[in-house]
C-alpha cells in the first residue's frame, strides 16, 4: 500500500512540474524602430534602405522588386505579442512604395 502511495505521489509531482516549463521570449525578425521607417522614402535606392533598415527577413528571387521586414515576439505560452509586416517595393532600383501595417497571421 506504501509504495502504491509513493507511486501516485510521484506521478503528481511529475505531473504538476512538466506544465512549469520555462520558455523563452522568442523574437524572430527584423525590429524596425519608427523612426528608421519613417526616414525612408520613395525614391531612395536599394542600398540607402538597406543602412537604416538592414537586411530584409524575406529574400523572395520570385519578387526581387519587393523587400518584406517582418518581427513578431512571443513571451512564455502566449501568442505573439507584437507583430509587424513592412513591405517596400522597388522599381529601377529606387524605393516606389512602401506598406506599413499588413496582417500577419493570427495563429503565431
């Protein structure tokens, strides 16, 4: 009976410690400051956005005029918390449009 005891014992223990599993913020991206993106404008050349926003996230050789920053940041079990998309498109090498503010999916 003792040791049915301890057993059952045992496998509440282990069973209340495997759901306090620490997990790590995971930040996964580009994190644009504001006033980088604000600087950019149209007109500005490949290498000019490249110094204030650094590489792009997304390196697409099926759209080579489009550049995609992307960030999101998941704290613990949560969702992410902070999400942002940023797409800049380039014609003849010169910034033509940037968008700011697309959806990511809901589900990271």
């Amino acid at each position: 009976m003792r040791k049915i005891a301890v057993f059952v014992l045992l496998l509440f223990v282990i069973g209340t410690a495997s759901g306090c599993v620490y997990r790590a913020p995971l930040s996964q991206g580009n994190l644009l400051k504001q006033e980088d993106l604000d600087q950019v404008v149209v007109g500005m050349t490949r290498n000019q956005v490249r110094f204030l926003l650094g590489t792009p996230m997304i390196d697409d050789p099926f759209h080579s005029a489009r550049w995609d920053y992307v960030y999101y940041l998941t704290i613990g079990h949560d969702d992410a918390t902070f999400k942002r998309w940023v797409s800049i498109y380039f014609e003849n090498d010169l910034v033509s449009r940037i968008v700011d503010g697309q959806e990511l999916n809901p589900d990271l």
